[in-house]
C-alpha cells in the first residue's frame, strides 16, 4: 500500500506543478512596469494641472502729481501658467472713492478675449488727470490703494491689492 500511495503522489505533483521561473519572472517585470507607467502617468498629469495657475507680479506703480495734474501708471507681469483675458486696475482717492476699474493694455490695445496676456508677457497703462478723480483727490507724500483684477481664459480671477505713494 505505501508503494501506491507513493506512485499516486507523484502523479498529483506532476499534475500540479507550478509555473517556470522564467514565467514568473515576465510576470513579476510585467507587473512592475505596469505599475511604474500608472504612477508615471497620475503624477505628471496632477503636475500639469498644479503648473497651469493663475498669478501676477505688479513690477511698477506710480502716482505723479505735477503741475496740477495727476498720473497714474501701471504695469504688470503674468507670471502664471494660463493666458489672461482681462486685467483691471481701480484706485481710491483721499475721499475714499474708487476711480475705475479701467482696462490695462498690451500692444497699444485693451486686453480681452482676442489681445491676451500670454504668461511671461507686460500689460500695462497710464490713465490722466480728470479719469481717475483730478489732482485736488491726491496729496503728495500719501499711500493709496490700488486693486487689480486679472482673469485668466478659463475664468479663473485673482484679485491683488498694492499701495502707491504720490510723489511730485
């Protein structure tokens, strides 16, 4: 009985044996790869998404008040990843009114849909005397404050307050 018994075991291990090493390894290099490419592709598209943001650098401001007029200039950098649509700029006088929102400019022309910020570019403008309230609004030597609205192309908006002393 033990003879049979041996000879019915071996029969069972030589019907269930297990895969060649050479196939388990395909296998396990397979698997690897496959996992690499997922993580591969989820992390670069979550960067792709982080890296397409919205932002600005204000690089000039200047309130002159000269020979009873007034100027304010403005100019700014799109510093982001998205192109803007829209940049604004409102300020607010010695009596607390806002004059604007008026549009900044690229190429001589007012930003919109069709005359983009591109990221990396300059918008910017100059608006005179009587357009943001005369100069008896404005006193030298005071800091006011001025607001800019940037929208990016899919409607995304930040707002950036910065202040501006007058100078003569």
């Amino acid at each position: 009985m033990a003879f049979e018994e041996e000879k019915m075991l071996r029969k069972v291990a030589r019907w269930r044996r297990g895969i060649s090493p050479l196939l388990a390894t395909i296998i396990l290099i397979s698997i690897t790869v496959s996992a690499g490419l997922v993580i591969y592709h989820f992390f670069f598209s979550t960067a792709g998404t982080a890296s397409a943001t919205i932002s600005l650098e204000v690089t000039s401001v200047d309130l002159v008040k000269a020979g009873g007029k007034i100027m304010l200039s403005v100019t700014i950098k799109n510093t982001g990843g998205k192109p803007l649509k829209a940049a604004t700029v409102t300020i607010w006088d010695d009596d607390g009114a806002s004059h604007g929102p008026w549009n900044l400019q690229i190429n001589g022309e007012n930003v919109s849909s069709s005359n983009q910020v591109n990221p990396g570019a300059f918008a910017s403008a100059t608006f005179l005397d009587a357009s943001i309230g005369g100069a008896s609004k404005y006193t030298v030597g005071k800091s006011y404050p001025v607001k800019i609205v940037i929208t990016a192309t899919d409607g995304s908006t930040l707002d950036k307050v910065v202040t501006v002393t007058c100078e003569s």
